[in-house]
C-alpha cells in the first residue's frame, strides 16, 4: 500500500506571513490540529501544530494575532511522498514520534497529509496470515513508539525494529537476510525541509567553517534552494573553495557563483612568472602528462589546451594550477582522446562503480554512452553527492565527456541510507561537457 492510498488530500495550508490567530481560525474550520506551511511558489517550508501555537502565545507575551506564522516554525519537517511504501512512512512516524507527515512532491508542493488516523482507519485485522495493506498490529506499533517517553524511545524503537524483522522474515534470526536489509533501507528514507532562510544560514555556517574562505568578503542571496555567492576573494582558490562549501549544504539545489576574484598586490605576479609557475605545476604533478598540455597566461587568467587519455588527467591538469598564487581563473580546454572503448563495456563498468560506492543515495540513475560521451540522468539528495558521482565516473575508461543533468532533490536533505537503484539504456542527447 502506498501514501498515495491512505494520505488526505486537499488539505488547508497557511503562509509564513498568516498570523496565529488566522491559523486557528483555519484549524477550528478543519477540525484539525496541524497546518501545512508554504511559501511564494507554493513549496512546503515547514509545518505549525496547535501546539505550537499555544507555547507560542504562552511565552511571548503577545497577542496571537500579532505573532506570525513564520515567527514560529523551525523550518524542519518530517515528510513523506505519495509514492512511498506506507510501512516507511508508518517507520518515520515511529522513529520521530511524530503523527503527521506532509506529503511532498518531487517539487516540493504539498500533496496532501498523512495522519496516524488515516492509518488507523484503514488498517485491517490479521487472520493468521500477512494482510495486503496495513496490520493493526503495525498501527499499534506505531502509536506505541510514537507515546513512549523520549528518554527511552531508543531501545523501544530497536525493539520494534527488531520484531518488523522478525515478521518480514517469517522467523528469529542472528543474521539478517538480504529482504531484512531492504526493508531497513526503505524505513530509513527520511526528508527534512528546509526553508530559503534556513539555506542561507548553513550556508554561511558552512563558510565560517571552510579555513579557505574568508565569509567577511562574501554575499549570500538564496531564491527556491539556488544560492547566489556575490563578492571578492584574493585567489582563485578562495573562489573555487566558497563555491564547494556553499554545494557542501544538504538542501541547495544549484549555486551562481558570482564572487570576483581580486588578486593583493602582495601576492600578484606577472604573466611571465606565473607562466612558469604554471608550467613546473603540470611538470611536478605525477598524474598530468604535461608533455601534451599547452598553457597561455593572460592577465592572471590561465588557458590549458592539449589532448589527453582520459577525463581524469583532463581534471587533474586544472587542479595542478588553480591553487597557484597570482591565478584570476583557469579554462580548461584540454579534448580528452581516450583509446576505443566498446559502449556496454564502459556503461557497465561505470554502473558497478557507482554501486560499490555505498556513500552514494542516488536513486534511479541513468547512464547512457554514446561514442565516448556519458549521459547521467536521475536525482540525488545533495550537491556534494552529485560531484561524487561525476567524480567516480570520470575514471571510467573510454570517457571523452559527461554530460551531467543530475538534479537535485528540491529542499530535501535524505538522512538515513537508502538502496541505490541504477537503470542503463542506450541513446543520444546534446553534448554538453562537465567542469
């Protein structure tokens, strides 16, 4: 049984500007006790309880209508889609000890709510065998982690997975099987949103923290999960270490790195010499074949052309050079000519790459090659994951480009592990090439 099947549907939703007051207005009017937040373009950022409104107006002193919606909320969220299994769902409510779940779309719109009532009212009687939808036992299960104390939900909740094992394997067992593990993975699927203000605090966290960074210099604008980077930074590197930071932050979907770098007078150098710099880089670097690679300086600005074997060395001749000091920007124009590959051989090895690397919680990838070009589809949960992946697959051999249209999924960090599921086929698109 799926969320889609049990959830509600066409549920009220408030605005971070409404005021409490409105809010339970909304609740009395819907006899219910949770209302769904959403912003300008219609993405869930976060939800408010009745519970929430009480504290709220007990603490601070005000009236409810003068208190906003927006003033309340944390911005985080647990949630489920309406394409999940409703046992993983029922597993986050548990592991939370939470009784409703937004229901998100791969948009980030609201779908609807999925309540523990809902899950009550269509759970059905066991008679000696498994049902086809909801058990009441796994109901029960359910509401009895949701009520136990939180000081000793944890050995509650083991033993409640502990006895979903057992049900699923049909008996006691030391070691789990391979359908223990799945059922695990999928029950750990869990979504935490996260608001534009909320991004744009990690983000900044997240520069304070990178020693590479100097955040004083730097701006931070963040629009529907896109962050803007505005500003200067002495190096080259400064500015490539901001752009990795900001992409670091579970929730960002796409980064605009509009920083200008702007080399200090003490660390400047003349073409000349940065010529040279740049040319015992590439010739002290072991993985670069510097032989192959020509190098035009222009103002601070390095130009590399060339050919190599392989998409890897292509990467690592821009890596050699963009740390030097005195560098405003590097273009990469080395053509990758590797040796001929056959197509399913290449696709296959990038696919078992991609699942020995268990870090990686990508789900639904497609790989395509055409004649030396990798076409990667599908979505991931984060920046960071999605450079992995372009990263384990430059090394595949055969590869001239990759053509990256991974996205990212919209304001939602996974937390938990979820099981990879890779799909291959064979095809065309336009080239376009990964930096």
């Amino acid at each position: 049984m799926k969320v889609r099947d049990v959830m509600t549907s066409n549920v009220r939703y408030c605005e971070p500007t409404t005021n409490l007051a409105a809010a339970v207005a909304m609740m009395w009017e819907q006899n219910c006790g949770v209302l769904p937040t959403i912003n300008d373009q219609g993405r869930v950022i976060g939800v408010i309880t009745d519970r929430d409104i009480c504290m709220a107006a007990a603490t601070r002193s005000k009236l409810a209508s003068e208190i906003t919606v927006g003033d309340v909320i944390s911005g985080n969220v647990y949630a489920c889609s309406p394409g999940d299994d409703a046992e993983a769902a029922l597993a986050t409510m548990q592991l939370h000890q939470v009784r409703r779940l937004p229901v998100i779309g791969d948009d980030g719109s609201l779908q609807g709510i999925l309540s523990l009532d809902d899950v009550v009212l269509h759970a059905k009687k066991t008679k000696g065998k498994t049902p086809p939808g909801i058990s009441y036992g796994k109901a029960m299960d359910t509401l009895k982690a949701i009520c136990v104390h939180r000081g000793t939900a944890s050995t509650e909740q083991i033993q409640l997975s502990q006895q979903s094992r057992e049900q699923l394997s049909g008996q006691t067992s030391e070691q789990p099987t391979e359908q223990m593990l799945q059922a695990d993975r999928e029950r750990s699927r869990v979504f935490r949103l996260k608001s534009d203000a909320q991004l744009k605090h990690e983000v900044l966290e997240e520069l304070k923290w990178d020693t590479r960074v100097d955040e004083t210099t730097i701006r931070v604008e963040v629009t529907d999960g896109m962050v803007t980077l505005a500003g200067t930074a002495p190096t080259y590197a400064a500015f490539r270490a901001a752009q990795t930071a900001a992409h670091r932050v579970a929730g960002v979907l796409d980064v605009v790195n509009d920083i200008q770098v702007k080399v200090p007078r003490t660390i400047a150098r003349s073409d000349t010499d940065l010529a040279m710099a740049v040319r015992q880089a590439l010739a002290w670097d072991v993985l670069v074949p510097e032989e192959r690679i020509a190098t035009t300086v222009s103002r601070g600005l390095i130009t590399l052309e060339g050919t190599v074997d392989s998409l890897r060395e292509r990467e690592e001749a821009g890596q050699a050079v963009q740390r030097l000091s005195g560098v405003r920007g590097v273009r990469n124009k080395i053509t990758v000519k590797p040796p001929k590959a056959n197509r399913g051989d290449v696709r296959k090895a990038i696919e078992e790459a991609l699942q020995r690397c268990a870090e990686y919680e990508a789900e639904h990838i497609t790989v395509r090659v055409t004649n030396g070009k990798v076409t990667l589809t599908g979505r991931v949960g984060s920046g960071f994951e999605k450079r992995a992946i372009i990263e384990t697959v430059s090394h595949a051999p055969g590869v001239k480009i990759i053509d990256d249209q991974l996205q990212i999924r919209a304001q939602r960090e996974i937390v938990g592990t979820r099981a990879g599921k890779f799909r291959s086929r064979s095809g065309r698109s336009e080239a376009s090439a990964s930096r």
